[in-house]
C-alpha cells in the first residue's frame, strides 16, 4: 500500500509543495463546533453553538474576551485555543498600558499569525490545532478576522468556521450585502440565522448552547460610545434565539419577515 | 628606582606621588549618569483653541560655553505631534533616534483600508499616547539609575482632536496643563503664559495668532535673562491640517534698555 | 518525478547523489503555485505589483495586504505561503532596525537584499528546520541626497561633511529576488508565482535598463506593472482576484523617497488600461496564450 512519507512532521514538503501536517491541522478545526463572526459599519457580533460532552457536564465555551476591545471564538483543540488566548491577552493589556490606547486588532491578530508560523517552521513543534475569529473595535472601527493554524489571518466581512459551517458561509455569501448597513440587533439576527443552518438536523438553538458576544465602535463624530466586548449567555440570548424562531415561522407561512428590529 | 617590568612606563611615583586609584574605581557601585554634559535650555508651550504652540531656541552649551548654535531640539512624530526637549542634548538623540523607530514601527501597521496616508497616520499613535509612551520610558530609565537627562514637552492632539499639551522629565515625573515650560522657562515664562490662559477654559479661548504672540514674548524674556539662550529659535504649530515648523527664527524687537537701569552687579561704581 | 521513493527527498539539507538538495525544490513548488508578484526597476524608482486571488467572497476587500514596507524606502513583495512571507516581512524589519542602530542611517536596498538572502540560506541547512516556500522580491530607493544621520541635532559645518566623490552618482532605485534556495539577484525586472512565465515574457519586451529616450517612466511602469498582472492572470483556472500595487521613487519623485501604496486614482486608471490592451490583443494573442500554458 502507498504509504504518505511527508506527512510526519511539519518541516517536510511534499513534492507539490505542500506542507501536509499543516492541514491535518486545519482538520481538527473542522471537528469544532461552528463560530460565526459579522461585521457591519458600527458593530462586530460573535454567535457560537456550544457542545457539552455529555448529557450531565457543562457546555465547553466558545467566546472569550481578551481585551475591552476584542475577544475570539475558537474551533479546536480547546487548550490551544487557551495558549494563544493568554498570549492575546498580554499583548493586548501591555499595549493599553505603555499607550494608553486600545490596541489595533489587527497588529495583535498578526502578532498570533506569527507565533504560529513559526510552528510550522521547525521541527519538534506542531502548528496549533485551532481556528479562530477574533473580532474587535478600535479607532478605525469594527473589524474581524480568520485565524488559521498556518498562521495565515485573513481580515473578513464576515466568516463562519467550524462543524458543517460551509453552510453558514453559503448563508453569509448570499446576505453579504446586507451587513453593512445593519443594526446591533439585526447583525446579531443575522448571526444566528447563519449558525442555525450549519446546525445538524434535529439539533436546535437553545440558551444552553447558544453564545453571542458584541462590540461596538464609538461613532466618528463622537456621538456614540464604544461598547465593550461582551458575551451574552444562558437567558441573555433567549430574546435573540426567539426572534429568529419567529422568522422562521412567518417565512413557512409564505411572507419573509422584513419587520426586524432595528436598533434605534 | 623601580626598575620592575610592572612599572615600566608609568609615571614615577617618587616624582608623581603614588597614583590615586579614586579615578579608576574597581570595587564601589556602577554608575551610569550623574550630570548632564551638553544641554538645551528652556521649551516653552501653550494651548489655544484649535491646537498648540511650542518653541525652544536652538542652543546646546557645554557648562556656559555657547558650544553649537544651530541645533533643534524640537523634533515631530509622525507628522502628527513635536516633541520638545530640554537637558542632556545627546539623550536627546537617542530619544530621537528611538521615537524615529517608534514613528516607522507604527506605520507598519497603518490601517489598510483608510482613505489616504494622512487619514491613517490620525489612527496611529497621537500625542496622548505618545506621552504615556515616554512617561514610561523615563520612569523606567530612573530606576534603573541610569535616567534620559531631559525635560519633554509632548504637543498635539488626543484621541478627540482636542489641544493636548503634557511635560515628563528625568525622574519619570509628569503632568498637564493649559501651559508648560521648562527649565528657566518654569520660572520666567510660564507666569507670562498664566497671564493668558490660566485655565483649559482661558486657552480654548486664545486664537493661533494669540497664543504664537505670548511663545514669542516669553522666548523674548528669557533670552533677556537666561545667560544659557539664544535668539535664534524654533517654534511650531501644531493642529488638525498638521504641523507648522520654523527651524530658524529670529527673535525680534529686542530691547535692552532695559539693562541700562540695573544697578548693583559686577564692577559697576556708580 | 525522480526524487520520490529515493528517500533523499524526506528531509531538508539533504544531498541527493547527483547534488540537489529535494526539499529546497519542492519549497519552490510551492511559490508556483501562488499568485504572481512583479517587480520592475525603472529609471526613476521601483515598482511592485501582486495578484492576490479571491479565495472567498467574504474577505473585506482592499484589507489583506500583500506588500509590505520594511523600512522608510522599501518595500517587499513574496509568491507562495503568505505566513513564511509575514515571517520574511518580520525579519527584514528587525534587519532594517539593526542597521539603523548600528549605523545611525537606513539600510541600503543591497544590504537588506545580502541579509535576507543569507537568512533564507540558513533554513537550507538543517534537518531541524524546513526552507521559506516563498520567492521575495525586494526593492528600495536608496537616497541619493547627502543622507543625515539619524538623529542629527544640527547642521555641522557649512563647508559640507565631505566623503563623497564629485561627479559620482549614489544611491538610486535597486530590486532583487531571492528564493527559497536563499540564491539572489539584482534585477531590471522580475516576476514570481504562477504566472512567472507570462509575465516574464512581458517584462523582457520592456526598456528598462536603457540610457535612451525611450526608458520607462515611474509612471509608465506602474502602468505595465499593472499590465503584466493581468497578463499573467489565468482566468480560466482562478476566479477573481484584486490587483495591489507599491512603489518608490527617488526624493524629486512623487513619493518623496518612501515606499507607498500606489495611489488609487492611478491604480484604478492602471486597470482599465490593463483591461483594455488585454481585450485589444485578444484576437491575436491566442495561439500564443496557448504555448504558454504547454510551458507551466
């Protein structure tokens, strides 16, 4: 039988050029449970699905803050996730202390690109088996990118990884027009919605499984506040959940539901 | 006569006396700094309505030697902010040579998809954060012992585009205020500034030709008093359309007249 | 291939029999299959150009940039896996910033050019580690202006610092390439990626080190820059892609000196001149499309 001979380590390539221990890694991302991340003008959401072992333990989580600013969503290997969290965080509290700003999500995101890189680099390391979305505010706005275990970040409009999340991004694509524009509530709505359709068949969003996290950037003319990071869990996100259980409804009743509410 | 190999070609202590080992310590703590060696005077700053004015002359004395006339001791950060510095002139290019690479790191990570260079540059670092920055920077260096021998002053704009005008020296000391000045300025200049704005209410009330008018003065008097100054100056302008800087300005309607009336000092008879 | 089942190929800094060294050539494989990069040297500065293609719809558009500055007045660009090429940009800066400590002045285009050459020849050698899988292409505007030291208080004498030699031209525009292998060279122009052929082509009709009336303008090369990409675009094999383009012209030039984003009103003017000859020489260019892909 043809056996793989480059896939031993990260530091072979294959003769395509391809580095194979790379994308088993990619891999494990896929055995996560699905993250979805938004962006609008003013906002950025995280929506996550969380899954609990067993039918007595608790919920692994799924977002995390980091910073005021930003926080993540994860999709793998849980303890990897953990490492570049604290390094995340580090970064983060070092710069608003030496600063005294928040700091650019995307020098901080590029800064975990590089740790990881360098694990695909050298031998005796393995790349992390985990994909993130880090999502964040800061003075440009709100932004969100794709954390691969390559260490290849990628600045998105929106994104979804994880479990059958090709079926969220097929929902993302066809809707992509509408998020900028979008409300607080609507980009949340949003989110949901795409989550639900990487769910498998009988599975249903509940506030045991569901998590959401928002940001949102101060307005230019100064109006508007920055709102912090935070993650909504258990009967925070029932309001939400139900909002887009009745949609769902009404649409199989024959109307699409364009009365959502908008955040004043 | 010691005719030992060790002693060749040193100076005989019969002749010279013993060599005195105070000179070349070998035991005793490790000393960095102790005293500034080249040195600018003064920097004076005020805040007006839209912005902030900032001038120091362009003098570094070696003790009361007028050592090098065309020096310029306010140096700007990203197009956005001017540092101005008094004290040690060669710690003073080393902040220089350090905010340089401060300025080129940050625009690495200039915002890909701002409108234009200028409109990214208003993301990076202004000069609330530059302050922060170099607040921690000296308070550092002073425990270390080993201190920047410098008063700073930092002008520009903070994050909402309002005046911002903040002072950090060698011992890591630092404040904020409608007005700042350092060294003789602290004593001659700045209760000419309070004059003015004593207040952040009285600054936001002064107008660009107003507040450059009141620098001018002050640089003026302390040129009058301060033996280690000179009249050629700097002075900038900081605001939102950027940063105004004259590298070689001349002070000008002198008076001395004045000095005809002081009595009392050196070999005056009468 | 002749490599495979030998068992020379399995690690890196390796000698096969007849002398190659397998895995710095599959490296190089994969720079072929990124998106081209273009470098052309002009007269009046540097220009570089790359193709990034779309992998998806939901990437924000303009964000991912592809060309880095690495000091004040250079710029790199890369073909192949884009976090060996963020981690290339990183070095290279860190050299830049050594320079400046040391020297108290920015790193001529040549010495960033040796530096990060003998970095990637490091990655070659051991088992420990894999080669870059990336081709970077480097360029910079050295200043031809009696250049201050960094953090010059004053002017010194007014006679002039002297050291340079009268009627003698320093500094100027520079572009290298350097592969996986760490093996480099100066350039007229140069491209890398998957349609390194094409464009290179393109590149070899264009005046670039004449003395003549007929060199390319700073302008002009942006222009063919942009050209050449679009050339060397296969439509039928990838979707979309975005075109992003820097350069560097000298210190009279329109960027002062520094390595910048090329404008986007030029930009834009750049691609729909790019569009257009591509449509013009469509009819005719087909039997020649047709050898090129026989080479790839």
């Amino acid at each position: 039988m043809f056996r793989n001979n480059y896939d031993n380590d990260s530091v072979t390539f294959s003769p395509q050029g391809r580095i194979f221990q790379v994308e088993y890694a990619a891999e494990a991302v896929k055995q996560g449970s699905v993250v979805v991340g938004i962006t609008s003008k003013t906002h950025v959401v995280l929506v996550a699905v969380k899954r609990n072992a067993e039918e007595l333990s608790s919920y692994q989580k799924k977002l995390f803050p980091i910073d005021e600013h930003v926080g993540i969503a994860i999709a793998g290997l849980t303890s990897d996730a953990r490492v570049l969290s604290n390094f995340m965080k580090q970064q983060s509290l070092g710069h608003r202390l030496t600063y005294g700003r928040s700091m650019p999500v995307r020098s901080l995101v590029e800064m975990i690109g590089s740790k990881a890189q360098t694990n695909t680099q050298h031998y005796g390391k393995r790349p992390y088996g985990v994909g993130l979305l880090v999502a964040g505010v800061d003075e440009s706005g709100p932004h969100l990118f794709e954390f691969q275990p390559s260490g290849m970040t990628e600045e998105m409009v929106a994104f979804a990884i994880g479990a059958r999340s090709q079926m969220a991004r097929t929902y993302l694509e066809k809707n992509l027009d509408k998020f900028a524009s979008c409300g607080r509530e609507e980009l949340i709505a949003h989110g949901l919605k795409a989550l639900k359709e990487s769910l498998v068949q009988d599975k249903e969003l509940t506030v045991e499984n569901t998590s959401v996290a928002v940001a949102g950037a101060k307005s230019k003319d100064g109006g508007a506040k920055a709102e912090p990071f935070k993650v909504y869990d258990g009967q925070e996100v029932n309001a939400w959940i139900e909002s887009v259980a009745d949609e769902k409804e009404a649409a199989a009743g024959g109307e699409s539901g364009e009365g959502m509410d908008v955040d004043a | 006569m010691d005719h030992r190999p060790q002693a060749w070609g040193r100076p005989r202590d019969d002749v010279y006396g013993a060599y005195d080992h105070s000179y070349l310590q070998q035991s005793g703590p490790k000393t960095a700094t102790q005293s500034p060696v080249v040195t600018g005077t003064s920097v004076v700053a005020i805040k007006f309505k839209e912005g902030v004015v900032i001038a120091a002359d362009n003098l570094a004395s070696y003790g009361s030697l007028a050592r090098f006339t065309d020096v310029k001791r306010l140096r700007t950060f990203l197009g956005t902010s001017v540092v101005g510095f008094g004290g040690d002139v060669s710690d003073m290019q080393w902040l220089d040579r350090h905010l340089k690479e401060l300025a080129i790191d940050e625009a690495y990570d200039q915002e890909p998809t701002a409108e234009s260079a200028e409109a990214a540059a208003k993301e990076g670092l202004n000069a609330a954060n530059l302050y922060k920055y170099l607040q921690k920077l000296m308070y550092k260096r002073r425990n270390d012992f080993d201190p920047l021998w410098n008063q700073i002053l930092i002008a520009g704009l903070d994050e909402d585009d309002k005046p911002f005008l903040a002072s950090v020296d060698l011992r890591g000391t630092s404040f904020t205020s409608p007005s700042l000045a350092t060294g003789f300025g602290a004593m001659l200049a700045q209760p000419i500034m309070r004059l003015h704005a004593a207040t952040e209410e009285d600054a936001a009330k002064l107008t660009r030709e107003q507040a450059v008018e009141v620098v001018k003065e002050c640089m003026k008097v302390l040129y009058y008093r301060d033996a280690r100054s000179l009249d050629r100056y700097s002075i900038a302008v900081v605001t939102k359309e950027g940063i105004d800087l004259k590298e070689d300005e001349q002070l000008e309607k002198q008076s001395w007249a004045f000095a005809e009336r002081i009595k009392g000092y050196g070999t005056q008879t009468v | 291939m002749t490599s495979i089942g030998t068992g020379y190929d399995l690690g890196n800094s390796i000698f096969s029999p007849d002398g190659r060294n397998f895995q710095v050539e599959y490296a190089v494989k994969a720079v072929e299959n990124g998106g081209t990069s273009v470098g052309i040297r002009c007269k009046e500065g540097v220009v570089l150009a790359v193709e990034k293609v779309v992998a998806s719809k939901l990437l924000k558009p303009g964000a991912n940039k592809r060309i880095a500055t690495v000091d004040r007045h250079l710029g790199v660009v890369y073909s192949g896996m884009v976090p060996d090429g963020r981690h290339f940009v990183d070095r290279a800066r860190d050299e830049a910033r050594a320079w400046r400590d040391t020297f108290k002045s920015p790193i001529p285009t040549a010495d960033l050019a040796s530096r990060m050459g003998g970095y990637m020849q490091a990655y070659t050698l051991y088992q420990s580690v894999r080669p870059f899988g990336i081709t970077a292409i480097v360029g910079g505007f050295d200043s031809e202006l009696e250049s201050p030291v960094d953090g010059e208080v004053g002017q010194g004498p007014s006679v002039g610092a002297g050291g340079k030699a009268q009627d003698k031209d320093y500094g100027g525009p520079f572009l290298y390439m350097i592969e996986p292998s760490g093996l480099y060279w100066g350039y007229y122009g140069a491209a890398t990626g998957k349609g390194r052929q094409a464009a290179k082509a393109e590149l070899e009709k264009l005046d670039l080190n004449g003395d003549g009336a007929a060199s390319l303008t700073l302008e002009q090369a942006v222009k063919e820059a942009a050209r050449i990409i679009y050339v060397a675009h296969d439509d039928s094999k990838d979707k979309d892609f975005e075109l992003e383009m820097s350069w560097i012209s000298g210190t009279n030039g329109p960027t002062k000196g520094k390595h910048q984003e090329v404008p986007k009103a030029l930009r834009e003017e750049a691609e729909r001149l790019a569009k257009k000859s591509l449509q013009d020489s469509d009819d005719e260019d087909d039997d020649k499309k047709e050898d090129d892909k026989m080479e790839e």
